[in-house]
C-alpha cells in the first residue's frame, strides 16, 4: 500500500482484455441459461432436413447479374411460393430497429437472411439486436422464401429462426481476416471460420489426394496400408521417434517410411502398391518440415526411373487438373501467383551435371582451371584447399559471383569419407540451392521443374546401381521453385548388394551417424526370395498442397501442426 493519493494501479492490456472476454462468456452463459428456462436446450439437436447454402444459390443461378448481383423479378419468379430451410453459423449481424440482417455459413458458402419483426413475429425476439439470444457465432436454423434487398443480394427473407448451437466463446476481436499466425495454428478452429481461404486450402487437400488415389487406381495400383510402429530404423535416413509396448516389453520406433515393407508386397506378387500415410521423423521444425507428416510411396514391377519420371509429370498435371475442376475460383488465384511452370516438360540434369555446372558459375579462376581436369580433380582441390587453407574462404567469397555458404561446406566436406559423399555435399552447396534461376522458362518469367538424377551410390543405400556407371544410381529428386518434391530410383534387388549397403549403415552409425538405417535381415531374406525388376517412388503429400495451393509453410497445410504447449 502507498500513501500517495496519486498513485494509481496499472493493469495491462493483457489483464484488461481477458478480464472483457471472461465478462463477454458470462453474458452468453447467462442466454443460455433464459434459453434452457423457457424450456429450449441451447444445444439442440432436432435440425430436421435443410438445404446447403449452395443447393439454395445453385437454385438461382440463372437470376445472377455479371456483378455479382441478382435480378428481383427473376428470383421472384423462380422462388414462387417455395420455403427454403438452411442451417449453419452466424459470422456477421446487422440490426436497423425493426430489421436485421444476418449472415450465415456452411459448408458450402454464405447466405445473407434478412430478418423483419413484422415477418418473424415471436422469433424476431430471439435475436441479440431484440434483446435475445441469437449472435454472432452461434448455429442456427431459418425459414423462408429467397428474395433480393435493395442492394441486389440474394437473401433468405426469415419467416422462422431458431438457435440450434449457443457459441459461449466468441471470436477474436478483429476475427475476420485473423492474421496472428501462432494463434492461427494453435486454434485452427478459428482460423478456419475468420479466414475462408485456409478452409479452401484444406478442401484442395482433400481434392489433391482423392487425384492422387484416382491416378494410381487407374493404373491398377493396389492401395494397402503397412506398419507405422517397427523394431528397425529402416526406409530413409532419419532419426525416428521411439516408444515402448508394455505387454511385450518391447522398444519400437515410429516408422520413418513404409518403403521396406511395400517392396515386401512386391516380392510377394502385389506388384503395384502403394501407400499414402503417416510417417514420423526426429528432426528439426521449418517451412518444410514437420515431424509428422503424410508420405505417399508408390513400387511398379517392371519400371525404372526412366519411366517413373514421366509418371510424375503425368501425375502432378493431373492432380492439379481435378484442382481446377473442384475448385476453380481459387485454383486461378493459386495458378496466377505460382512462380514455376506446370505445363512444359520437366528438366532432367544429372547431379555430377549440374554441380560441374554450378562450380562453374561461381567463376573463381582456381575452379575454373580446376574443372578443365575434369570434375573429379575440381572436387579434390576444392576438398583439399578448403581443409589446408581455410583463409581462402574469405577470398573466395569475394570473388565468386554467387553466395555460398563456405563454412558448412568445409564442414561438409571434413566428415565426407569417399567421392559419392564429396559429390553429394558439393552439389548440396554449389548448386540445390541455385536451382530456381539455372532452369527457367524460355521468356524467364518462370522456373522449371528440375529432375537431379543419378545420385552416387554412396548416398542412396536403397537404390540400385546403373548399369553403364555402378558408380551412380538409377534415382531421381525432383526440385520445384527449389523444393524437394519427390524422392524415386529404380530398387536394388540384388540381395547381396543390399546386405552390403545395410552393413555399411551399420558402420556409420558405429561411427556415430545419427541418420543411419538398422541392418534388416528380414528383408534381405525377402530379397533372396526374388523380387522382379521395380522402381519405387516417394513423395510428401503436404508438400504436394504446398506447391498446388501456394503456401508458404508446412504449417499453413496441416490442420493441426505441431506446437510447443501454451504458456
């Protein structure tokens, strides 16, 4: 306590705005509570049958005017003496004494229902304007026939409402168009009513998958699901969640991928499978990355890469075709702001390729000299300057004509053990994150899908060797306005060789590797079984959405993305 009668107590914003939001809940609670008195639940349940706002509007399409707006003499010629009933949230009210308009949605879009006391009688008492209960966020059912206000909206003119679902909780201040991004994830409910366009992403998703499933199924793909708790580290390089079974006693790890156990079902005689599932990797949160997430993985007997780089192609134009034809108002918006071209074909450029062509454009004379030995001797001078001679990097820097991140790659050069992995790291650096401006459009306006082929054996342990080089292997990565799409090869199915890259797994991870495979001998049994000639491919499916929809983050198309818990 002071003594001084001029102090005063300062409250903060934060306090002030929960203390008017706990005031706002109390006041709903209390119209709940008038509802239940007069012998009505405020969580009804008897909805009885009702027509989407989209049958209704479908129903006058014919009336609308190129502006948006309807003609009152065709919408009352087609309504005739028709009652309309539909049902969904109210996010916008507007009162004029003895008159208000009320906005409500569903799943199919927005209705305006226009709201007289002299044609709702008693019902006309139950909106908030009158002193009753219906508001803004609540769920309710009208009655009535279309007509068009003097504004030109097509309108329900309410003849009967009613509260089905009292909102206790209203909706942020400034709710339409919520722009709080961590409140947006964390209270995806929210954002999917202030922001219909993250509901229509959410609908493309829905729509890109059910493509995918089509594309797949009408090229007799057998759709099959496969363990997502496993005993071994196996499918990909990644650090796994692990967990426990209690009745067996027994430690498990959340699968990094299905691929070991699709190619069991080829090996089996299921020769075209694939998976479309949950998948769970230990790693780093980012715009392109979360520990959850969804996989789609795909094996065809009798196919290699080759075949499968021009079922991907096949595959995103159709998926972004049905799209357009779900949803094609919003699917123009994402088309015109995609930076990258759909439509013409795809770039294909070995890795050895096109990091000979990235040390090139860095025009540091010593490189350029370098690579007239050809890439192998370019990739050891480099190796060696950068180990020996660390100052160069500073110099280096200035002088190349493109920013490259040198201390990670003399890091990344330091813990490399052979050529593949040099390779690797080289085009990691010089030329992955390049890849938007080398491959453009012939007009510039666009960059092109990029297929990095042929990876060194080194860094593909699953993939099988090409004939003509064993030194790469027969793999893909498809690049898109610099993302990583899709991950494919032509599938090692020599037992031996396979054993011997599990091995060399095993090595690593004695080393202390942490992104390593287990030795799976279960699956190497499989391969001495037989299994035909096979690629495989992968690919995240909400990166898919990402690229389809133009989204920025992985977050912006997982409905519930991993957060850390609130304060």
């Amino acid at each position: 306590m002071t003594d001084d009668a001029d102090a005063t107590l300062e409250i903060s914003p934060a306090v002030l705005h929960a203390s008017a939001e706990e005031a706002i809940i109390a006041s709903r609670r209390d119209r709940s509570r008038a509802v239940r008195e007069r012998g009505q639940n405020p969580f009804a349940n008897d909805v009885g049958e009702v027509s989407s706002v989209g049958e209704v509007r479908g129903r006058f399409t014919s009336a609308a005017l190129p502006d948006g707006k309807y003609d009152a003499a065709k919408v009352t010629a087609l309504a005739g003496d028709r009652r309309e009933r539909v049902a969904g949230r109210v996010v916008a009210a507007r009162s004029f004494g003895k008159a208000a308009f009320l906005r409500v949605r569903d799943r199919s879009g927005e209705l305006q229902l226009f709201c007289r006391k002299d044609a709702l009688g008693e019902d006309f008492g139950r909106l908030h304007a009158a002193g009753g209960e219906i508001e803004v966020g609540d769920f309710v059912v009208a009655e009535g026939g279309c007509m068009v206000t003097k504004t030109g909206e097509l309108s329900l003119e309410a003849r009967a409402i009613r509260l089905l679902t009292k909102a206790h909780r209203p909706l942020p201040e400034k709710w339409h168009g919520l722009s709080d991004v961590e409140l947006r994830y964390r209270q995806r409910y929210v954002d999917l009513v202030a922001n219909p366009g993250v509901a229509d992403v959410f609908r493309a998703r829905a729509h890109i998958v059910r493509a995918v499933r089509h594309f797949l199924d009408q090229r007799e793909f057998l759709e099959v699901e496969t363990p997502t708790l496993t005993s071994l580290i196996g499918g990909a390089t990644a650090r796994p969640f692990d967990t426990h079974h209690n009745t067996l006693d027994m430690d498990l790890f959340l699968r990094i991928a299905p691929e070991l156990f699709l190619k069991r079902c080829v090996v089996g005689g299921l020769e075209r499978v694939y998976e479309i599932g949950r998948c769970y990797r230990n790693e780093g949160i980012s715009t392109r990355h979360n520990p959850e997430f969804t996989m789609l993985e795909f094996y065809m007997a009798y196919a290699d890469y080759e075949r499968l780089m021009t079922m991907t192609e096949e595959l995103l134009r159709a998926a972004d075709a049905a799209l357009a034809a779900a949803l094609p108002e919003a699917h123009a918006v994402w088309a015109k702001d995609r930076p990258f071209a759909l439509d013409q074909p795809f770039v294909r450029v070995t890795m050895a390729d096109a990091a000979a062509s990235a040390l090139k454009a860095t025009r540091i004379p010593e490189l350029m000299i370098a690579l007239d030995g050809g890439l192998d001797t370019a990739m050891d001078f480099l190796a060696q300057t950068l180990k020996d001679s660390p100052e160069r990097i500073k110099e280096w820097s200035q002088t190349s004509s493109r920013a490259i991140d040198w201390g990670n790659l003399r890091k990344g050069l330091g813990k490399c053990e052979n050529r593949g992995e040099r390779l690797f790291a080289i085009y990691e650096y010089f030329a992955e994150p390049f890849l938007v401006g080398d491959y453009r459009t012939a007009d510039g306006e666009r960059s092109r899908p990029v297929f990095v082929i042929d990876h060194p054996f080194e860094t593909s342990p699953l993939a099988r060797r090409k004939d003509s080089d064993p030194s790469v292997t027969d793999r893909f990565e498809l690049f898109i306005e610099g993302r990583e799409l899709c991950n494919a090869f032509s599938e090692l199915n020599d037992p031996d060789d396979q054993a011997a890259r599990f091995q060399e797994q095993v090595y690593k991870k004695a080393r202390g590797a942490e992104e390593t495979m287990d030795f799976d001998e279960d699956y190497v049994r499989a391969l001495e079984h037989g299994m035909p000639p096979a690629a495989g491919f992968g690919m995240g499916i909400d990166r898919l959405v990402m690229m389809l929809c133009h989204q920025p983050s992985i977050r912006d198309v997982i409905l519930f993305p991993l957060l850390r818990p609130e304060a």
